[in-house]
C-alpha cells in the first residue's frame, strides 16, 4: 500500500494557519533548536503534513506566503539543522536531488524519476535479506531503500 504524498503543491498555502505558532516554538525547543521567525515559518510549511519537499519547493512556497523569503541557502541550512536535530528526515535521492521529510518514522520511497517525487513505503512492507556479514565490531543501525520508478 503506497501513499501519495503531495510534493509540489505550491498553490496550498491556506493550511498554514492550522499549525499555530505556539506549538510549532515548542517543537523546535524541544529538539533543541532556538526558534527564530525564520526558523518558525519554515517549520509551519513543511510540518502542515506528510510530505518531501526540496529546498527550492519549500522556497516557493515560503514566497507565496506572507512575503517572507529567504534565500535559497538560508532555507537548505535550516532544513539541515532540523534534519540534524531529529525534526526532519532528509532524504538524498543523488546529490541534486535532496528532499526534506516531514514524516519521521521508519519507511523508505519510491522515487518517480520523471516527476522527481517521493512516495512513502510503509517500514513493514519491504524487508531486506541477503545482507552481507558485517565488519567486524560493526551493528547495522538502519536500512534505507530508494526504489527508482518510471512510467514503462
Ligand atoms: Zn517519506
């Protein structure tokens, strides 16, 4: 069962207010992130519900809001310090291609690679055999799978 998530839908900005500032603040103290405005607005777009976005998605979104728009890398450094704190996931598809999750539990994705989108794969339904042994003195801590998808 594969659930579509909405990644480019740049024209829904009027579910931002549901996300009211108080909890959002007191979501990112308590991952240990000092929110600013910035750091708040950016928090509300990605966090309104399950999704990908990239940074330059987010942007957009960010500049359809309330004209608060922030450069390209203040938005990528952001969404790496969430993502380094646990708010986020940050999901790399290849170098060029660099999605920020809002959905933090196990799961892995498909990837369209003509729609350069995600799609969630519930952690449950895809298991992993045949692993290698590992080195020596090494666990493995997580599996994550990216399954490429096209039209055919
Ligand atoms: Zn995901």
């Amino acid at each position: 069962m594969i659930t579509k998530i909405d990644n480019a839908d740049v024209n829904n900005t009027h579910e931002r207010a549901i996300t009211a500032g108080p909890s959002i603040d007191a979501l990112l103290r308590e991952k240990g992130i000092v929110p600013t405005r910035q750091r708040i607005e950016i928090a509300q777009v990605l966090l309104e519900k399950h999704q990908h976005l990239s940074a330059d998605q987010l942007q957009a979104r960010l500049a359809k809001g309330a004209g608060f728009v922030p450069s390209r890398a203040t938005v990528y450094n952001t969404l790496r310090l969430f993502a380094d704190h646990g708010l986020i996931r940050e999901v790399v598809v290849d170098p060029q291609r660099v999605f920020f999750d809002s959905n933090i539990g196990p799961h892995h994705h498909y990837f369209d690679v003509e729609h350069s989108e995600l799609y969630d794969i519930p952690a449950d339904s895809l298991q992993v055999t045949g692993l290698p042994p590992l080195p020596p003195g090494l666990v493995c801590e997580d599996i994550e799978v990216i399954v490429r998808i096209r039209r055919h």
